[in-house]
C-alpha cells in the first residue's frame, strides 16, 4: 500500500485537485505552490486523463477527499503558504494487529547536530537491512565498512562509519561499536574524493571483486555496470583516477600489500544496501 499503489492515490488525488483548482481560476503555479510541486507537473496533471486505481472504492475515496481540499483551499485563497503538514500511516493486519505512524513535516532543515544524528541512525538501520546470506562471497578477508556523509563534506572527520570493521560472526554480521563521525580514514577518503566530483553520492561500501585466475576480473566489473547503467571509475591504493562528474562503481585492482576492492556509492545508506544486494547477486564467489 505504501508502493505504487500509495504512489498513485497520491497522484490522483493530485490531478484531480489541479483540474478542480484550475477551473475555479487558480494558476499553474498557484495550485504548484499550495501542492509543493512544479508549473510542469501541474500542467501535465491537468492535461492527462485521470489515474487509474486497482479499486473503485479507492477511486471514489480519492475522489470526495479531492472535492473536500478543492473546496476548503478555495476558501483559505491561493495567497497562504503551508508550514506544516501531518502524514498518518494506518495498517491494520489479521490478528486484529494495527500500525499507525503519525508524522509532522514542517519543511525545515535540521541544524548540523541533528543532520548528524539522523546521518547514524540511517546508517544504523542500513546495516540491519544487509543480509548476510546475499553477500557473505564479497565481503573482503579485511573486513567491510561502510561510510556515510552530508553534502558538502570535504574532511574525513566529515564522514560516519563503523569503528573497526564488519565481519560475519556465527552466521551473522556484526560490528562491536555504534557508527560514529572520524572513524574510518580509508573508506572516508575515498567517499570524500568523489562526493567532491559527484555530489550526490554520500554513502559508500567496500566490497570484494570477482576474482579469476588470482587477477580481478575487471571485464566483469565493466559489464556488471554496463548492464545497470553505473558509472565506472577506478582508483589506485586509494586514489581516485580521472575526474568524473557521475561515480557509481569504484574499482582498485590492487596490488603488492593492498588487497583488491570493488566501492559501491549510493545517494544515501538505505539506497547503498539495495545496491549492494543487487550488485551481489552478480558477482561470483570463490
């Protein structure tokens, strides 16, 4: 319900506020503005035929929620601008078991200490999701880590990872500290020097290559991110090569005393671990 069907509810009631809105003399941008979304946006909800649902009785829910809001934001005028909204997230399941999540977005940003502390618990929660059985063939001999930052980062002390390493202990990962700002040099590093050249990207992993006949086998590496779409980038001992204005894939061949290793970047920790999962499921073990 939260997925594409969610998605959609939204969409519709969406549409049907910008056509019913838009009748009653409001702007492209006045109904962009109320709604928190683009002229463009606008213009295509009002031009395209209504969404469908997989339920009628949903669409009709829509429907008479749309023509409540229509009517009540005419009253309030196209003038006034939204300071705060309330999302509430009801699921009742059998067993007579029911989940409600009733959230306030205010639309303000977080001070730096809070950024902080939401940049640990997301990256506290991301090594929950990681499941040991999917990526038990690439976690490096050393250990994995991996390693998080705000935009704007440009100092190691500016990046949040685990002390110490990840490592599989009976059947299980674990990691003996909670995740902490200035722990991990490497793996900060290397975060650093392409979130300075693809901004976007501040969350990274360290992984262990395929390796055929004691080489890594970069042919692999290469259609591993040609077939989704990943920009491919390669480093040496910890040196980012090249300039690059999209990094996805980072590859260090290794060598004499350096062990080779495969970098996986993601705009964010949870969006790092479906990568991960995916990137995985491709590569071969030992």
């Amino acid at each position: 319900m939260l997925g594409e069907v969610g998605g959609k509810w939204l969409d519709r009631l969406h549409q049907h506020l910008a056509k019913d809105l838009r009748g009653k003399g409001w702007s492209q941008t006045e109904i962009a503005n109320i709604l928190g979304s683009t002229q463009s946006t606008i213009s295509r909800h009002v031009q395209k035929p209504t969404i469908r649902l997989p339920a009628s009785a949903d669409e009709a829910m829509v429907d008479s929620w749309a023509i409540e809001l229509s009517q009540a934001l005419s009253a309030i005028g196209p003038d006034s601008s939204v300071i705060r909204q309330r999302l509430i997230v009801e699921m009742q399941f059998s067993g007579q078991q029911t989940l409600r999540f009733d959230k306030t977005l205010t639309g303000l940003d977080l001070d730096t200490s809070q950024m902080e502390s939401a940049l640990l618990r997301r990256l506290e929660w991301a090594i929950g999701r990681l499941d040991v059985n999917r990526i038990k063939h690439i976690i490096p001999a050393v250990g994995m880590n991996i390693a998080s930052c705000t935009k704007g980062a440009r100092e190691s002390d500016d990046v949040a990872a685990f002390p110490g390493r990840i490592a599989i202990v009976n059947g299980k990962l674990r990691h003996h500290e909670t995740p902490a700002f200035g722990v991990s040099n490497h793996l900060a590093s290397i975060l650093i020097q392409a979130h300075t050249m693809n901004e976007a990207k501040t969350s990274i992993i360290n992984l262990k290559p395929e390796i055929s006949d004691d080489k890594v086998n970069i042919t692999k590496v290469k259609k591993l991110c040609e077939q989704l779409g990943y920009s491919y980038a390669t480093c040496k001992k910890g040196k980012l090569i090249g300039s690059h204005s999209k990094i996805d894939i980072i590859l260090d061949e290794g060598g004499y005393g350096w062990e080779p290793s495969l970098y996986i970047l993601a705009h964010n920790p949870l969006e790092l671990i479906d990568r991960t999962h995916l990137i995985a499921g491709q590569i071969k073990g030992e």
